[in-house]
C-alpha cells in the first residue's frame, strides 16, 4: 500500500486529518474498511464513490470514501474531532474522477471532480 498524510486547518478553529491510499488490491481494501463500519453509507452526489462512517477507538469521528470500481483500489480517510469538522472537512475534499487518475475509464463518464456529502 502506498499512502499519505496531510492535516488542514478548519474554519473552525480545529484540524483535520486526511490519510490518502492506494492498495495493491481492491477487495482487501473494501474488507478492511467495512469490517469497521459504523453506521449507514452517506449521501453523495455521485454513485463511482463510496462513503461511510468508520468506528475507530481512537477517532473521535473518522470517515472512509473509496472508488466503488475494482480496477481502482484509490482512498481517503478523514478524521476530525466533531460533527462540524468532519462537515467542515468534507467540503473541503475535491476527489478527482477516477479517469483522470488512470486515463479514461470505460464506466467513468461525466462525474465532477468536487460534490457534495451529506453527512449526518
């Protein structure tokens, strides 16, 4: 797995974390995310990217979006330490379209490269 960190500082006085990672493969990355899952997947604008809340004991709220494609084993994890920063956070994310990532995919069309995530 290749990944990395990045923190952002919110408008809200706080930080949030951003764990960016490419795994080697995809049905190992999708098992070791919802293995953890802790409630119901969030709205998104898009249907190429899933989204849901990750229980971790050491996240006061933590977050995972991957690329629902196979052939592209691509995520992000967010943590941050309220409701509102992880809603802060979430607006600050920009997940490029998956064909911009690897050339032109055959089921990637027309999808926008920010969107919004209702998150509870």
């Amino acid at each position: 797995m290749v990944d990395r960190y990045c923190a952002v500082d919110l408008a809200s006085g706080s930080e949030a974390q951003f764990h960016y990672s490419q795994w080697r493969d995809f049905d190992r990355m999708r098992l070791n995310y919802r293995n953890d899952q802790g409630g119901a997947d969030l709205v998104l604008e898009r249907d190429d990217i899933h989204a849901f809340p990750v229980i971790d004991v050491d996240a006061v709220r933590k977050v995972v979006l991957y690329y629902r494609l196979p052939d592209a084993p691509w995520a992000v994890t967010i943590y941050a330490e309220s409701d509102t920063d992880m809603t802060l956070a979430l607006r600050l994310l920009e997940i490029r379209p998956v064909k911009q990532l690897r050339g032109v995919g055959r089921q990637q069309q027309n999808v926008p490269a920010s969107f919004r995530v209702d998150y509870p």
